[in-house]
C-alpha cells in the first residue's frame, strides 16, 4: 500500500497538495474534503481522485490532516476504526499534540505533528517535524521525504512546537501584514498603488534573499541601510517610537499563547 490522502482540502491543505503534484504529478494522491464542491475543485484543479475516510484509509499508507484543530476531535472519531500501525498520520493542526492524537487512534498508529506555512505554494515552504511516541525514524523520514519538495524541513522536540507554530506557521501573516502597511504609506505619499506595490514586493524579496545568502546578522544589514543623519535613522526612530519591536514579540506571544490554548481544548 502506497500513497497519499489529504484529509481537508483547505488553505494548507491545497498548499501542500498543489507542490506535491507539481513535483510527482496527481497519481496516488486523493483529498478527503468535506465540502463536496471543494473536493471536485481540487481533483479538477490537479488531476488527483477524492475519497471519504474509509477508503483512503484503505488506498494510502500516509494520511495527512489538514483540518482545523476544532475540527481534529470529530475527524479522529470518524478515522480511527480504519487507520492502524501500518499507516503514518500527518497532523498539520496548530496546537494539537501528539499524545491527543494517538489517544484517539488504535494503540501504535504512528504520528507525526508537522506545522508548515502557505510559502510551500511557491515551493519556499518551512515544514517542521516532531514525532510522537509511535513514530520511529523511518516515520520521520518519509515525513520530511513528503515535505522537502515544497520547501525547508527542520524537526524539533515537540516541546517547541507552539514556538516555532508562532514563528513559522503564522510568520507569513506578519510579513504580509507589513508590507500591506508599507504599500499605504506610498499611498499616503501619493505613488500609484501599482507602483508602491512592485517597489515594496521587490525590497522585500531583495531583503529576504540577502538575509538568506549574506550569513550576516539583520542588525549588520540594517546598519549598511542607514547613513548617518540619513532618511533610515529617521524612520527607524518612529518605529522605535511606536513600540513596534515590542509589538511584534508581544504578537508573536500571542499566537504562541493561541496554540498552547488550541491544544488544550476543542474551541
Ligand atoms: N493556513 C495556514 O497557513 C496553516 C494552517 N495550519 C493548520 O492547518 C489546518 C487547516 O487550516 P486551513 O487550511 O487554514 O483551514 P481551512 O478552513 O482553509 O481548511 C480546512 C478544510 O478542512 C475541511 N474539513 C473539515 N473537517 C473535515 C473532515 N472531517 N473531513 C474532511 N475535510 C474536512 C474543511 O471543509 C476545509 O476545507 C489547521 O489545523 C491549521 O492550524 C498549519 C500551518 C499553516
Ligand atoms: O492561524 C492559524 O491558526 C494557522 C496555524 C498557523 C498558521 N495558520
């Protein structure tokens, strides 16, 4: 028994799948959704099959739940008379831990809690691995096997997986989030929309790629921006001002604090 069921075909879900089809193609590959209008629109959108529980259970070796944690209890329920120690569940639910899965599940099925991000559409995902107590390093491997081509892998002690959850998982909010607050201050600057837009992308992509690349320290990059009684210093004393260092470690806090919350209970 080969192959892959996506069970919930949503934002990550279909992150996930579209990569995994743009590297193998579609064959072996079949979405549980839910929404039946959601699941014709993913297997006409990347040529993949659809199927309820039971038989992707039967077809597929690794199950990968893609629903939200509120969702993840009911969907354990529904899945746990057809998955066992053969197959290898995928949890990409921010919070749930582990042992609130495999509790669920029949004694030995293997689990792996990985938190991924939306970048794994333009294959620059990060994907990060924890396993449970039933996972061995096989299980792991062909975690990170399915993973890798749609972006990085790292595997961490689940212990810091609310962290990294905070980071990572949510960290493409908060860069979208700051560019959107850049293109209005061009606005407010009166350039075209269009053009703050492409000017504000192009930084961020320039930035994103030197902070990859250089080995150096933000802080050093940040220094080489900012003349002396320049326009950067300027700027960068209102953001001082406006408390947005502190700011973002309080956010960042928060979605840490959400994912503890979300692994708890069932709301
Ligand atoms: N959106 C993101 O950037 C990330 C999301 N996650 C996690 O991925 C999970 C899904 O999040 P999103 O994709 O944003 O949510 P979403 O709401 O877009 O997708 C969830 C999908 O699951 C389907 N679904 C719910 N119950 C189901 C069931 N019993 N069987 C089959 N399908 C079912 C829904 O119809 C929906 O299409 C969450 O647990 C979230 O914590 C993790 C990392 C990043
Ligand atoms: O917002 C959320 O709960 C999910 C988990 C990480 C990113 N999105």
């Amino acid at each position: 028994m080969g192959g892959l069921a996506v069970v919930g075909g949503g934002k990550i879900g279909e992150a996930l799948l579209s990569g995994l089809v743009r590297q193998g193609g579609g064959a072996g590959i079949v979405v549980v959704e839910r929404s039946v209008t959601r699941a014709a629109e993913l297997a006409g959108r990347y040529g993949i099959g659809t199927a309820d529980l039971a038989g992707a259970a039967a077809g597929a070796r690794v199950l990968l739940l893609a629903v939200k944690p509120q969702d993840i209890d009911g969907l354990l329920v529904q899945l746990a008379p057809h998955v066992g120690p053969q197959h290898l569940v995928v949890s990409v639910a921010a919070g749930v831990p582990t042992s609130r899965l495999e509790a669920a599940l029949p004694t030995g099925t293997p689990v792996v809690r990985v938190m991924p991000n939306t970048p794994a559409l333009v294959d620059e995902g990060m994907s990060v691995l924890s396993a449970g107590r039933y996972a061995a390093e096989a299980h792991l491997d062909e975690a990170e096997a399915l993973l890798s081509p749609v972006g990085q892998v790292r595997r961490v002690p689940e212990s810091q997986q609310d962290a990294v959850t905070a980071l990572s998982g949510s960290g493409p909010a908060y860069f979208f989030y700051l560019v959107e607050a850049m293109i209005d201050a061009g606005i407010l600057l009166g350039l075209p929309r269009d053009l703050a837009a492409d000017l504000i992308v192009q930084t961020a992509l320039g930035a994103a790629v030197m902070l990859r690349d250089s080995g150096e320290h933000p802080v050093r990059l940040r220094e080489a921006v900012t003349s002396p009684g320049g326009t950067t210093i300027a700027a960068v004393r209102e953001l001082e001002r406006h408390g947005v260092r502190a700011a973002l470690i309080a956010a960042i806090e928060a979605a840490h604090d959400r994912s503890v919350q979300l692994g708890r209970s069932a709301t």
